[in-house]
C-alpha cells in the first residue's frame, strides 16, 4: 500500500514539475522556448528557431515576392498595363476625342456612302491600336473590347460606323461639329459596353 502511495506521489509530483518548467510568472507560450534554452543551450534553441519559425517565414514571402516580380515581368514583356475600369473608360472617352476629326473630315468629303461607312469603320479599327497593351482588371483587353464594339455581334445590328455615316446623311449629325460626333459615338458606344 505504502508503494502504491509513493507511486501516486511521485506521479502527482511529475504533473507539478511538467507545470512549473520554465520561470513562474512568463506566459505559457514561453515554456516550451525556455525548456529547451535550458536543456540544450541557446544556441540549438536559436538554430532550431531558425529552422522552424524565421526560414519558413522567409520562404512564404520570398514566395509571394517572387510571384509578384514574375506576374510584373509577364505585363512588362506583353508591353500590357491594367487598369480598372473608371482608367478604362477615361482611355475611351480619350479615344472618342481623338477619332472625332478624322470621322467628321471623312464624313465632309464628296464620297458615297458606303465608300464613307469604309473609311469611318478604317479610321475607327486604326484608333483602337492605340490602346492595345491595357487590360482590364477582368484581363480583358481594351482595344479588343471596343472592336467589339465599332462591329455588331448581331449581323442585323448596323456597325457604328453605318450608323454615324446614315446620321450625317439624314442630316441628324452635322459632321462640321466635333462635339456633337463626340456625342454620337459615346451615345452608339455606351450602350454596347452594358449590354457586353
């Protein structure tokens, strides 16, 4: 009986010791960091560290750096840049502006009407390389997107340039007004990038 009573003590006195390691009053996360200084040094508890909790930290963010600099490398070399959607369509509100000319001179020559629906529909198509190498945030190209736009996906929707060229002829755009081609693209464009 007295054996079996020094066993329970003894046990009791283990589960005492394994709860006290370390220096009372540091938080348990410590305990085991101050067990092994203790038992073997502080130079295996800094190698073991190192090999443990900093190298593997450094490796998910030399990782993540990596994958960064790679994605970095891909837009560089495609010469792309991404840009959200508002930057995307600042860029067709700019190329807008910029075909308006050309579109309101051809639209003022003495040519027939399908030769002006041809050079409008070129000048249109040459505009859009201007903004090949922006993305949308989607991945989306710009360029391509509007010349989706410029040709109907639907064979009985008229192409935009159609469209501007029956205006002029109908006398519901003056092609001498910048401003009011400027209008009539952005009100032909707008509603083909929702319904997209």
């Amino acid at each position: 009986m007295s054996r079996n009573a020094s066993n329970s003590t003894g046990s009791a006195r283990n589960r005492d010791d394994d709860a006290s390691t370390g220096i009372p009053g540091l938080p348990e996360r410590w305990r085991v960091p101050v067990q092994l200084i203790s038992t073997f040094g502080l130079a295996v508890f800094l190698v073991l560290y190192y090999l443990f909790v900093i190298r593997p930290e450094d490796n998910a963010r030399f990782e993540t750096m990596r994958q960064s600099i790679d994605e970095l490398k891909q837009v560089v070399r495609a010469d792309k840049a991404v840009v959200t959607d508002e930057q995307a369509e600042r860029l067709e509100r700019l190329y807008i502006a910029a075909v308006a000319p050309d579109v309101a001179n051809i639209l003022q020559r003495d040519l027939s009407q399908d030769a002006k629906g041809d050079e409008v529909e070129r000048v249109l198509l040459v505009w859009t390389d201007e903004l090949r190498g922006f993305l949308r945030e989607s991945g989306r190209s710009v360029a391509e997107q509007l010349q989706n736009r410029l040709r109907p996906a639907n064979p009985d929707d008229p192409d935009v340039a159609s469209i501007l060229v029956r205006a002029a002829a109908d006398n519901n755009l003056d092609p001498s007004d910048r401003e009011s081609i400027e209008n009539a693209l952005d009100s032909v464009l707008r509603p083909r990038a929702m319904a997209k």
